[in-house]
C-alpha cells in the first residue's frame, strides 16, 4: 500500500468536519488505512497528532507504509542507524489542527466574564456621579443661583480615557464628593452632545476634559482648568477657590464678563447701559426731592412736640426709657472656633443663615457643636429668643447638642449647615 505524503499546510486539510474518533481523523489525515491507525495511536497512547508526526516521519526513514502484511502488521522499523532524527517543534506547528478536531482531547480554557465583552462592567465602573444635575446649562445656572452655589461643570471628551477617570477616581472620591456637594451644584456633559457642544462653543472649548466654576449669576468663568486631577489635586484646586472667601451675596454680583441671555454679540449690552444710567441719575433725583420733603416735614414735627411738651409738662411725667438689652454671652469663645484661614485640626463649614447670608469659616474640629448655635444667635439677635433649627445632609437632620458632642462626631467637615425658624 503506498501513499502519497499530504502536505501540512492548514489549505491541504479536508474540509469536511472531522469524526470525534482519533482512528477515523488518522486516517482521513494521512490516508493510512484503520489497522495502521490503531497501530500507531495505541504506540503514542491516541495522541493524534504525535501519531500523526510518527507516521510522516517513518516514511521519510523508510519510505512507505508496508500494507501487504495483513491485519495487524505494522510499518517495517528501520535500523537503529536509520532511526530518522526527532521531529522538531517547527514541524508539530505546521501541523494546525482545527478547534473542533481535538476538542475532546484538550481541556479548554475559562471563558472571560460576559460582562467584559458587552460593556456592562466597564459602564459601570465609569458611570457619571449620582450627584449631577439632569438639565440644561441654563436650567443648571438658574438652579445653582436658587440654591446660592456655584455652578461647577465638567464636559468629557469623547475616547478620552482622562474623562473616564475623573468619574472612576476624582469625582467618586469621599471627601471630593463632600465639596461639591456642599459648596456647588454639578452639571456634566459628555462633548458630541447637543448640550456639551452648545457649552463648548460658549465659552470656547478644545482640550478634554474640560471644567469650569461658574458664577450662575452672571454666566461668568471664575476658574477653568483641563486635563486629569487626582482626588487630592481636584480637593486643593476647589478649596483654593472657596478660600478666597467668596459669597453669593447679591449686593457682590460682579459688573463686568457678565455673558447676555443670547449669548456673545447679541448687540443688547450697550442699550441696557445707557437704561440704567438714566434710571440712577432719575432715582438720584428723587431721593435728593425726598430728603429735602423730609427735613422740612422733621421741622414741622419737632415744633409740634415742643408745643405739646411745654402745654403738657406739668401733667404728665416723661416715660422711662426702656431697660436695657440684656448682652448676650456664647457658651463658647467663637473666636477659638472660628477663623477665616485654616489651622491645624480644623474643617471647613458653611453656615447659611435665616436671613439668607452665608459665612465660610474654618471650625476647630474638637469644639463643641454649641459653638454653631451661638454664632447663629451673635449673628442674628433675633436668635436669642427665637427658636431655630440647624440642619444639615440629605436628607436634612439636625446638628446635635449636649455633652460630648463636637463638629468632628457629628460629622461636619466641609458641610453645608443651614439655619431655619421653628
């Protein structure tokens, strides 16, 4: 029996799909016939492809199978001095079998979690923060100004691996989270989008990812900075702003790099000037005619009293004046307690108080939180004798009073507190 030796390339391979039996895939391979197969798998313990490599190199030392023995016989063995040299890996590699041939003869390697193909984890592990606001720029600024905060935008790039990483690493971080929670409302866009495309044309974007605190007010650009913060750089970058101590007062609304409704050059900027120019000169004019109305009406009073004083002074006797307002004494030493620069063991906190200013001040972390409630009643008077909550987190709960009680185990490092009337 003679057979020509196939060639070992992938393309010389039959087509067909091969048999799970390791006797029927030797032979279809080599062309050897059932009696040689079983011969030489049972020699190489039914490794196919060894059998394989044997076959093809008994021929190349002994030339071909001899098939005119009969069942059972076996090729001729070569003697020891023509024992072929072994078969080398280059030549098993050229030997490709196709997956599903030696499916059953192989243990097959774990496929990866699913997940990682259809994105599901990696959306997960790159997700926006839960404490965006869902909205428009504008919508943003108007709910930024109501709450008395500043607008703090971030817009990603698109395939812009530095964008994924502020939302897996800077934006989810504790204390990062703490602050612009507290101090500023957080609008995200992602560039490519109606609404991060419009924000990018604004004000004039091209380097990714971008952010940005805003004055809600105004529209103004107070800070603007690009590229990947770590947690304790984006921390710094944001408390440095705050540091500068600047409120939402309204009576501080910067006058200039204010952005019309309409946008840049919509041409309504200068006629709105020259309104408010002739209405102040009008208000000026009236407040001079008031005040001239009102000293001549002061004459006329004070006259009156004079008469009624002189007719009536053997009558009546004058009123007492009225007793004294009792001083009121905090608890605590607030200047201790509070400073406007930061000093070792202290926090930041933000007292908004009922009549709607708002104070920045580090605070010993170690004082009592009685401290808060007695600057709360030094700031407003009223305070002293009218009841008053102090609320903070979400959901609002009260800051806690009595022994033992302090700004560090209420937890009020870089919290928003707010003051209410009961």
């Amino acid at each position: 029996f003679f057979s020509p030796r196939p060639c070992l390339g992938v393309d010389c391979f039959p087509t067909r799909k091969m048999s799970d039996d390791p006797i029927t895939e030797f032979v279809v391979i080599t062309g050897a016939s059932a009696e040689q197969a079983q011969q030489i798998l049972e020699t190489v313990n039914y490794n196919v492809e060894e059998g394989i490599n044997l076959f093809f190199a008994s021929q190349d030392g002994g030339g071909a199978m001899n098939t005119s023995t009969g069942p059972g016989s076996f090729p001729s063995i070569p003697e020891e001095d023509d024992i072929p040299p072994p078969v080398t890996t280059t030549t098993q590699d050229q030997l490709i079998m196709r997956p599903d041939q030696h499916r059953h003869h192989a243990p097959q390697a774990p496929e990866p979690p699913r997940a990682l193909f259809d994105g599901s984890a990696l959306a997960a592990l790159f997700r926006p923060p839960d404490y965006c606001f869902h909205g428009t720029f504008d919508q943003a600024k108007t709910f930024a100004a109501k709450e008395k905060k500043w607008l703090l935008v971030n817009i990603l790039g698109i395939d812009c691996f530095p964008s994924n990483q502020l939302n897996r690493d800077t934006w989810a971080h504790d204390t990062v989270q703490s602050t612009v929670v507290t101090y500023f409302t957080f609008w995200q866009q992602q560039s490519g989008t109606p609404h991060g495309d419009q924000y990018s044309a604004l004000y004039r974007v091209s380097e990714f990812p971008h952010c940005a605190i805003i004055d809600p007010r105004t529209g103004e650009a107070l800070c603007k900075w690009s590229g990947f913060l770590n947690p304790d750089q984006m921390h710094d970058k944001l408390t440095h702003f705050l540091d500068r101590d600047m409120t939402m007062d309204e009576d501080e609304i910067p006058q200039e790099s204010r952005l019309p409704s309409g946008g840049p050059g919509s041409g309504a900027a200068p006629m709105a000037t020259d309104e408010d120019a002739a209405l102040q000169e009008a208000l000026m004019a009236s407040a001079k005619e008031a005040s001239a109305a009102g000293s001549e009406e002061d004459e006329i009073a004070a006259a009156i009293a004079a008469s009624l004083q002189e007719s009536g002074s053997s009558a009546a006797a004058p009123a007492a004046p009225p007793a004294p307002a009792v001083e009121f004494k905090p608890s605590v030493d607030l200047t201790a307690v509070f400073s406007d620069e930061a000093f070792e063991g202290s926090a930041r906190v933000m007292l908004q108080l009922a009549d709607s200013t708002s104070h920045r001040k580090h605070a010993k972390l170690s004082a009592s939180t009685e401290a808060l409630y007695d600057f709360a009643k030094v700031a407003i008077p009223e305070a002293q004798t009218r009841p008053f909550k102090l609320l903070y987190g979400f959901p609002p709960k009260g800051v806690p009073q009595g022994p033992g009680c302090t700004l560090e185990s209420a937890g009020l490092q870089n919290e928003r507190i707010n003051m209410v009337w009961e």
